[in-house]
C-alpha cells in the first residue's frame, strides 16, 4: 500500500507549509487526485487518519479529495476523450497514437488553518 508512504510525503509537506508560515495547528487539507493516479482514495483516507492523528499539528484535520477526471489526446484525430471509459485507443478514429494531458496528478491545493 503506497498510499502511506504518501501520506508521510504529505505531512512532510504540510510540516514545512505550517514552519514556513508560523502555523499550529491545520484543519483540513484539499488535495486534487487524477483518477488514474494508481492512488486509492479510500485507501488515502484511511492512511490519513492512521497518521494525521499521531501529529499534533494534524490532530483534527480533516482530508478532502477532489478527483480530477483523465483525459486523453488523439494525435490522430485531435480529439479528448475520457481515459477511463475507453482507454488507449482513441473511441472515435481507433487510433493508438494517443496519450494522457491529465487525469494523474496528486497536488495539494489548500491549507486550512482555524480561525483564531
């Protein structure tokens, strides 16, 4: 389960955010996840709260996932069609000269920090 290991890599992240800006304490973070990321949600989630727990900056932090859809480009045909549904080859002239423009990124997008 990589998940974890993402999770630490985002707590490192996030340790540096808060040091860098005289945080304390976080209370949620967004974070945007391609649907073909090889990164389980769920699984995300749960590595979260496994983790988060055990920081005290993190203790109440909430996760938030936004899913970003993939996309892929015919070079063929210059057409976008979703990854997922039909995969390499291109649904509308069956090419293969394909490839993705997104759909596998994990970025963090937002820290929330309480109101004081």
């Amino acid at each position: 389960m990589h998940e974890l290991g993402v999770v630490f890599h985002m707590i490192d992240e996030l340790k540096a955010v808060a040091a860098d800006n005289g945080v304390q304490d976080i209370s949620k973070v967004v974070v945007e996840l391609g649907e073909v990321s090889t990164v389980i949600p769920s699984y995300l989630q749960d590595c979260w709260k496994w983790t988060a727990v055990r920081h005290d900056f993190l203790k109440n932090c909430e996760l938030c996932i936004e899913t970003i859809p993939a996309v892929t480009y015919c070079e063929a045909c210059g057409k976008e069609y979703g990854t997922v549904e039909f995969g390499r080859a291109c649904p509308r002239c069956g090419s293969g000269r394909t490839y993705l423009i997104r759909g596998n990124e994990f970025l963090i997008k937002e820290i929330e920090v309480p109101e004081v």
